[in-house]
C-alpha cells in the first residue's frame, strides 16, 4: 500500500471497522480455501461488483493466488444469484442499507448455504444482515465515487492474502456444543425458500444442506420464493423477506 493509501486508511478505518474487515478477511479466505467462489454484487454502482471481482481473479501482486470470483449484474439480481451460488460460496455486495435487491439476497442466503459481506456508507442495515457489514458511517452521497469503497475491497484483498501466508488460520475450529440444549442436535429451525410447491402439503425447498421435501401443510398455500421456517422437515412459519426497522 502507498503512503497516500496508507494515510487514506488512517482517515476513515476506526478500530471497530478493522476488526470488521479482519473478520471478514478471515472468513473468506477460510472460504477461498474450501472451495467457495466469491459472487460480486452492486445494483446501484455496478462498477464496484466488477472492480471486486477483478481485484481478486487478477491479482496485482506477482506470487499472489488468483481466486475465484465473478461480478453478478442485470435486472433481476435476487434470480441471478439464486441460480449462481452453491454452499458455501460467499456473497459480497456493494450498496446502501435500503436497496431491495441486496436486501433480498441477503434475507435469503442463509437458505442458500452462503456467506454474507455488505460494504456501504450512511444509515447501517439492521443487526444480523449479513455475516459481515464493512460500513462507513459518512451519510455523504458521493462517497461510493470517492474511494472509500475502493480502499474497503482493496483491503480485504490485502488482508485475506495475508491469511493464506499462515495457512494454520485456514482450518475452521471445530464447532462445540456448549449450551444444554445443543442446537444442531435438537434441529433448530432453519431458513429454506421453496423450489416448488406441491399437492398434499408436500414442497420441494432450498436449505443450506440442499434440497430436500418438507411438509408445508401448517402454512399452505406456499408460492415459488417463498422463505420458511422448517423443524424436524415441517415447515412452521413463512418468514418474512424484511427485516424489522
């Protein structure tokens, strides 16, 4: 990084946000490492979805890996990702905290078995969007054409690189059951969006262990898209696609 990228840095990263994008740099390179391909999402600013994916298929650092990523564009973005992604890929989008599209993608991603990234500025996403948010918090409308976002994507590239030189980070920690009541045993409820819906309260649905038939008879009639809540292959509830404000 340059001195004037260094200084750049120094001015809008608080010690908050570089514990973000650590985390978040971590995470895919982990990602990267298993296999995942990073989809690159910015409906409102779809330069940045190409930049992204540019910055990491195309290395600029001789001896650095190029790794797998593609900038996702066109009008309908929530089908264009729906039919892109497999588990364990990561989604990373470029956009404001209200844009439908992303929002959308986000909501549903957990039914897709895929990890979450949202850079952005101004008003942040509610808690619990995304797996990781990168956020500067200047409202300005002309940050996104200012760098920032530039400088964000760029240090991921960085810092996720630097992860692969310790190749003991790339393992995932085993996960442990400490609560009484362990909630991968006791089949917590997990997000699944129906594929198609069928007679006899029976729907084919997308979950982040793949498809599978659940029993939707609890909240017939289901639509194509719709997200639900299923425990134990029974569909509980319709989940709605929004976050609270």
């Amino acid at each position: 990084m340059s001195g004037t990228e260094t200084a750049s840095a120094a001015a809008l990263i608080d010690d908050a946000l570089s514990a973000d994008l650590a985390a978040a740099s971590l995470m895919l390179a982990r990602r990267f490492a298993a296999g995942a391909t990073l989809w690159c999402v910015a409906p409102a600013w779809e330069p940045h979805a190409n930049h992204i994916a540019v910055e990491f298929v195309h290395p600029v650092i001789v001896g650095k890996k190029a790794l797998p990523a593609v900038a996702l564009t066109g009008p309908d973005l929530v089908s264009t990702v729906r039919v892109s992604v497999r588990p364990g890929d990561v989604v990373v989008a470029v956009a404001a905290a209200a844009d439908p599209a992303v929002r959308s993608v986000m909501r549903r991603s957990p039914a897709w078995g895929t990890s979450t990234l949202w850079i952005g500025s101004g008003p942040r996403p509610p808690a619990g969007s995304a797996d990781h948010v990168l956020w500067l918090d200047d409202a300005d409308p002309r940050l996104p054409a200012t760098g920032g976002f530039v400088l964000l994507y760029h240090l991921l590239w960085e810092l996720t690189h630097v992860c692969f030189e310790h190749p003991g980070l790339l393992t995932e920690p085993a996960a442990e059951c400490t609560d009484e009541v362990c909630i991968t045993c006791s089949d917590e409820g997990r997000l699944a969006e129906v594929i198609e819906p069928a007679p006899g309260g029976r729907s084919l649905v997308r979950t982040a262990e793949g498809t599978e038939t659940v029993d939707t008879m609890l909240v017939d009639p289901v639509e194509p898209a719709d997200l639900l809540l299923v425990h134990a292959g029974l569909a509980i509830s319709k989940v709605d696609e929004e976050w609270d404000q």
